[in-house]
C-alpha cells in the first residue's frame, strides 16, 4: 500500500481579521485567562502562555465524553505565536464528541494601524470530524470577532 493510500485526509479551519491594536494588547486578549473565556466562551483551566503546559477547557457532554478538552501549548512567542493541541471527545461517538486530536495556532502579524491574526485550526479528519469542523468553522469565525472588541477594553 502506497503512503497515499494510507494517510488520512484532514481539513483546517482557517480564519483572518485584522484589529486596530497592537500585537501586545490582542497577545494579551489571547493569552489571559479572563479575557480567554469572554472571547472564547469557555474558561481554560491550568493555562499558561509557556510551552509544555497542559490546561483544559469545559465543553457540553455528548455520549462517553466528557466533554473536557486537552491542551498543550506546543509554541508560544510573545506577541507573534500561540499554538497548541487540542484533544477531546471518545471513539465511541459518531457525531459531536467523536474523537479529535487537532491544532490550534493563532498567528499575530504587526501592519499599519494595528495587527493581523490569523488563526488555523489543524487537523480535522474527514468524514470522522466532519462534524466538528463544521460546528466550530462557524464558532472560530464568531469567538474571533469578538477579540477585537475585548482587545480594545484591554487596551484601556
């Protein structure tokens, strides 16, 4: 059997907005555990902006998940780069709770006027994630939009 026949096909989430903020003050929004949940809509548990630490989020239940989600920052630069697993979910679920094991990484680029982030969400796969993908593409495009408004009372 070729590589190609055996590697699983994936699909990313991918959503841009530019702010009008410096990196240090979306940084924060991003990387602050109050500021977190407000933009987010759950609240991390254990997080830290350093590599190698583990932290959780709290999900609605489905099936045999718990509805608990593991992280590990895999990157973190000041001001540039947040990136992180995130796993969750039992096998034993077909639809929302299926099992995931994917990637988050949030990319900050300085431009005039403020700041461009870019967040990717990797690793889907299909169709095991089919419905995962397609719940939080819609949910990424919302908690981003409201970075920008947390940002600027941050910035305050």
């Amino acid at each position: 059997m070729t590589e190609a026949a055996i590697k699983t096909a994936t699909q990313d989430i991918v959503v841009e907005e530019v702010f009008p903020h410096a990196p240090e003050i979306i940084w924060k929004t991003l990387t602050t555990g109050d500021l977190m949940a407000r933009w987010l809509g759950m609240t991390p548990t254990g997080f830290a902006a350093a590599k190698g630490t583990r932290f959780t989020y709290q999900t609605t239940p489905a099936g045999a998940w718990d509805g608990v989600i593991h992280c590990e920052v895999l990157e973190a630069l000041r001001n540039e780069r947040l990136s992180y697993s995130w796993k969750g979910g039992d096998e034993s679920n077909t639809q929302y709770g299926s099992r995931l094991d994917t990637i988050v990484t949030l990319t900050l680029a300085k431009i005039d006027g403020g700041t461009r982030l870019r967040l990717v969400h990797s690793g889907f796969e299909t169709p095991k994630n089919d419905v995962a993908f397609r719940n939080m593409s819609g949910g990424w495009k919302k908690v981003v939009g409201r970075i920008g408004a947390i940002s600027g009372e941050a910035a305050n």
